[in-house]
C-alpha cells in the first residue's frame, strides 16, 4: 500500500494489546479508524486517544465470537463511510493447558474468535475491499502459526489456519491490488496470557518470561511496515524467526528435543475380552 493516509481502518480486538498499538499507530500514519472490541471502557480510551491525531475515531462494541454482532458492526462501518481499505483481524484469544483436558466449550470458543471471526470479516468485506483503487488485509497470526509448540494446540491450530488462509487469499486476489500480511510475533507483552482459560493441572498455569517479551509498540511498527511493503509472512523477534528457521530446515532438530523425556508405556499382559462382534466373526471362520 503506497499510501495509508485517508484511508478507513477496522480493526478488531482494538481496546488493548496489539489492536490498541495498532490502531494507534495507523492514526499517527492518517488513517480513520473503526475499532471493535467487547471492552467499551477501554475502547473509548483509544478512540479518544486516536482522535489526538487528527484523523476520525468511531469504537464499538462486538463480541466476535457472534457472527450476528460482525455483521451488525460491518453494516455500521459502511453507513459511516460506505467502504474500507484496511482491515486487520487481530481479535484473539487462547488456552493454556493439556490438550486431553480442554472442554468442547473452550475449543468452540476459541475457534470462533480466532478462526471463524476473521474468515467472516474478510467474507464480507472482501467485495468492499476488492473494489479500493487499494487495500490491505492485515491477520495477526503468531509464531505458534508456523511452529507447533505444547499446551497451546487449539492456539497453534487456529493460527496455523489463519498463516494458511492469507496465504492463500493472497494468491487468489494478489493480482487485484488487495495486499495480504499475516504477522507472526513471538511473545507479547499483552494480558493474553493472563486472561486465558487455564488447564486442570494448576502448574500448567505459567506466564511466560519476561525476557522473552517485546511491546506491542514494536509489533504495530512491524505491522504498519510489512502494509506499506505487502510482505506476505512477518516473523516479528530474532528468537521467533530462528524457531521459524529451525523448524523449517531441521525439523528433526524440534522433534528431537520434544521427546527428550518420552515415557516408556507400559504393556498389559492382560488378555483382551473379546467383544461379541468378534466372536461371531470367529465362529464364521471357523
């Protein structure tokens, strides 16, 4: 995108975190802004703090998880303004924990905001989008989107998805002036972690090191650059682009190191009953 100055943004998961940085960033470059987000508190504060900048602020409330509010808020956008040439889907939730503990629920939950949300967005959007002399869709994905890593397997999964969803929407529609981005930052120091669902296993429950942390300052700088040069894939933090280079040229290497500490199973020596299905099938045969 040569130019973001003028441009209507949305953006969703705007009120803290990545979104806020953001949203606000894309303000100091010119862009008006439609902001989302199921904290109205803290949606009102980055509204007024992106209106500092001259350019319009509209917030409000959608629960992403719920196509109808998606919709609700898109048909909003465009009465304000009639279209967009910027959407970036950054809503996003996770869970920490064993993968054989997580309930259907949580599962569900997380699919939809992370997953499901962004699709619908960008479904009705993309004809608004496609139409901009130029546009950008901007996925928040994650390093977990392109290296699998423990305990967070619904998270790894619905972000491999979205890795695999610009890819390819940036193959259909590349010729089409509409410019596609997923970013994949290492650990952010947002409340991601802190207000995720937890496991059974209360030791599960650890915050990541801070050492590992970069703002989501530095991620929106990221972000607003990889817009203005179309990359495709952003890996945004040295240790997270070495993984993502490891991962991609010496699997084995990862692999090794998750099976370190494999238990032995134990093999019963117990006979298995055999169920009447089988016995049947043993009494034809014989």
């Amino acid at each position: 995108m040569r130019e973001i100055r003028g441009k209507i943004a949305l953006v969703t998961g705007a009120a803290s975190g990545i979104g806020r940085a953001i949203a606000l960033r894309l303000a100091q470059e010119g862009a008006h802004l439609f902001l989302l987000d199921v904290d109205e508190d803290g949606l009102k504060g980055v509204v007024s703090s992106a209106r500092q900048h001259g350019v319009e602020a509209v917030g409000c409330r959608c629960n992403v998880s719920q196509p109808a509010q998606i919709d609700r808020s898109i048909d909003k956008l465009l009465r304000c303004w009639g279209h967009a040439d910027i959407l970036v889907n950054n809503a996003g939730v996770t869970y920490y924990g064993q993968t054989h503990q997580m309930a259907a629920e949580d599962w569900q939950q997380l699919l939809a905001v992370n997953l499901h949300a962004p699709v619908h967005f960008t479904r009705r959007l993309l004809p608004v989008l496609l139409d901009r002399p130029e546009s950008h869709l901007l996925n928040i994905a994650s390093i977990c989107g392109l290296v699998g890593l423990s305990r967070v397997s619904a998270y790894t999964t619905s972000k491999f998805a979205m890795v695999g969803f610009s890819e390819s929407l940036r193959a259909e529609y590349g010729r089409r002036r509409l410019g596609v981005t997923a970013l994949c930052p290492g650990l952010v120091d947002t409340n991601l972690f802190a207000s995720a669902s937890r496991g059974q296993d209360r030791k599960e429950n650890k915050q990541p090191p801070k050492f590992l942390l970069t703002t989501p300052e530095k991620i929106a700088n990221r972000a607003v650059k990889a817009i203005y040069r179309n990359q495709s894939v952003v890996v945004a933090q040295p240790y997270a682009r070495m993984l993502h280079m490891v991962k991609r040229f010496s699997p084995w290497i990862l692999d090794r190191l998750n099976h370190l500490s494999r238990r032995k199973l134990k093999i019963s020596r117990t006979p298995v009953p055999k169920t009447e299905l089988q016995e049947e099938v043993a009494a034809k045969a014989a």
